[in-house]
C-alpha cells in the first residue's frame, strides 16, 4: 500500500527565504505525485503534479518539486517566500487503481 | 467556470441526529471524491464515483456513513446518528475522468461539528 509522510507539521520562515517542504513516499508502483495548498477557508487547489515526464516539475506561483526515485522523495520548493505563500500544503501520491493518498499536511508561516 | 460548490458551508448538529451534505461537482466531471478532513489528519479518503460504475466505499469509516450520486452530477453524503468524532471538514472533489493524473477540483468543504 502507498503512503506518504511530510516532515515538519509546521515550517516558518521569513519573507524572502528559501522554502523547502518535505514529502516522503512509499509505492509497490512507479507512482503519480502531487502537492495541493490550501490557504485559510478555501478548498485545495493543484500546485503542481508529477507524471512520469520531467522529474524537475514546475507549478504555479513560482513552486517546484524534484522526484527522486533513490530517495522516494518530492520536496516541494521555492527560492523566495511571499507573504501570500502563508497556507497549508499536501502532498499526495496516486499508484494504481487506489484513491488519492494524502499526508497529514505542513503549515507554512512566513514571517515578515 | 464554475468550480465544485458544497453545502452547507457550516453544519452544528446534535449527537445521535442524521446530517447530509451536498457537493455539486464541475459540470461533465465523471469522478467524484468524499474526503474528510480532520485536525492534524490531513485529508481521509471515504468514498469515490466514477461514471455508472459502483461507487469505491473502501474509505467509509462504518456503516453510519453513505454516499449516493443521482443522475451522475450531485452527491450527497450522509451521515446517521453523528458521533463527536464525526466532527470534521468534509470536501468534496471532483475531476474530468478516472485517469491517474487527472487534477481533482475541491470544493470549500463543510465544517460538521458534532455537540
């Protein structure tokens, strides 16, 4: 069964620096990522998604994530913070027939 | 367009009473999904339909909780004598096809909190 785990229930960091949320996963099949955002009272919305294509994805509001098949792993990244980053983050892994599968989520601060 | 719409956005119950909660998903979507979404629990797969095919119920906790989609467009879950652990966000999600890559659509999602 797939899983996946995030690092770090809660990541601060200030306006301007580097942002790095972990994500970890476990699949019996090359699998499907994806990070969602949630920003406060709104739905998820799709920040990016790896399909087997490139391993370095891009996203939208200026996130990106690498797959690395050796580390199971699909950090989601972004050079520089902003104030409207401030939300919660999921990722989620799809193998197979099974439904999405959804970590527990890391909120993001950043501090001006 | 118009995105994937629930109701209730809020929902005050009594322990032991029946709730149901709507989702209306993106016009033409096939797939619609059920998550609940707990504090510090992330997002809890319940239940999945796709097409006219047999909904997915792998997720549904017990047999207090259903789901039904008519006419392949709104779904409605219920829940039956609500307990306070049932307190939650439920959303709803929806998405073009089954494909494995497909992008679901969330809704807002309705805040069920049991007394």
């Amino acid at each position: 069964a797939q899983s996946v785990t995030q690092l770090g229930s809660h990541v601060s960091v200030s306006e301007g620096a580097l942002v790095l949320l972990r994500c970890n996963y476990s699949s019996s099949v090359p699998p499907y990522l994806f990070w969602y955002v949630q920003y406060p009272n709104q739905g998820l919305q799709l920040l990016l998604k790896y399909t087997s294509a490139a391993t370095l994805v891009k996203g939208i509001n200026g996130f990106e994530a690498e797959f690395k098949k050796s580390e199971t792993s699909f950090h989601l990244t972004k050079p520089s913070a902003h104030m409207s980053d401030a939300a919660e983050y999921f990722c989620a892994v799809e193998s197979g027939n099974t439904p999405l599968v959804f970590g527990k989520g890391t909120r993001l601060s950043v501090i001006a | 367009g118009a995105g994937v719409s629930q109701s209730p956005s809020n929902k005050v119950t009594e322990k032991g009473k029946d709730v149901e909660l709507r989702c209306d998903p993106i016009s033409g979507h096939t797939a619609l999904y059920w998550y609940r979404q707990s504090l510090g629990q992330g997002l809890e797969f319940l239940i999945y339909f796709q097409g006219n095919s047999a909904p997915d119920k792998s997720g549904l906790p017990s047999d207090r909780f259903s789901a039904e989609r008519t006419g392949g467009s709104v779904s409605t879950l219920t829940i039956q004598r609500t307990q306070q652990e049932d307190s939650a966000v439920y959303l709803c999600a929806s998405s073009p096809d089954r494909g494995r890559t497909d992008t679901q659509y969330f809704g807002p999602g309705t805040r069920l909190t049991v007394l």
